[in-house]
C-alpha cells in the first residue's frame, strides 16, 4: 500500500486546487435530513475538499446526524428536566440522561475516527499536520470569484 502524500507537497498543492471546487455531498446511502445539514456543513469544513475519501465522507454524514439528534435529545431534556417521579412517587432519573450521555460518546468515537479531535490533529508524529492541512485549506480556489481559473 502506497503511503499518502504529505499535504503540502508540490504535487497535493497541484491536487487540492484541481478538487477544490469540486462539491462535497455526504453519500446518498447515508441520507441526512434538514435539521442534520447545519452540523455537515462544520464537519466538513474541518479538512480541505481533497483530502475527504468516500469512507471519511460516510462517517462524516453519520457524525452531522448524530450530533443533530443529540441536540434534539438536549432540548427535549432541558424541556423534561434530568429527574422526573415514579409511579410511587421517587425522583428517577430522565432516560434521555442516559440517550445523551451515549450520543456524546458515538460523536467522540467519529471524531477519533476521522482525527478530528485535538490529538489527532496537534501532536505526536503529526505535530505539524494542522499547520499544513490549515494550508491546504487556503490554497483551495475561491470558484465563485470570476478572476480565477478554474482548474480541470
């Protein structure tokens, strides 16, 4: 298996600006709905179009879903309220406590998987990817501006 390029290396500048106007839509197996595009829209900002793979994209769509039905679940908590009462009157806690505390985890676990988090993006071998991927992401071609090119 071939080893990825570094990202700013000569030939991923020449790639980023040939595939940043390209659209980055989330897969049509992973469909997201109205309330989960906001979240998408984050999500992907986070890497330059070039560096996303069909596979990042797939858990990137269930990332924006999951995180929008987690603030479904907040709202619908803060409404409730983290306790309620029993049928005998004891103070039990809201089993969305429970549905919140695992979406939390499910969004952590996407993250890590797409290295989103700070570790993944700061330190180690890596310590300096988020400089140059925050360089990929400016290299990338402003298609709506009219004096520019746009590259094949």
């Amino acid at each position: 298996m071939a080893r990825r390029q570094r990202i700013d290396s000569a030939d991923q500048a020449v790639r980023i600006a040939q595939q940043s106007g390209r659209p980055i839509a989330p897969p049509s197996h992973v469909p997201l709905e109205e309330v989960d595009w906001p979240y998408w829209e984050s999500v992907v900002a986070e890497f330059a179009r070039a560096e996303w793979t069909e596979h990042q994209l797939e858990i990137a769509a269930m990332l924006a879903r999951t995180m929008a039905n987690l603030e479904q679940e907040q709202r619908s908590l803060r409404a409730e309220g983290f306790t309620s009462e029993s049928q005998r009157g004891t103070p039990v806690i809201n089993p969305r406590v429970m549905a919140c505390k695992s979406l939390s985890g499910d969004i952590l676990a996407f993250r890590r998987s797409l290295a989103l988090h700070a570790r993944g993006r700061n330190s180690g071998d890596n310590r300096s990817a988020a400089t140059r991927r925050d360089g990929a992401k400016a290299r990338e071609v402003d298609h709506d501006d009219e004096l520019f090119a746009i590259p094949n």
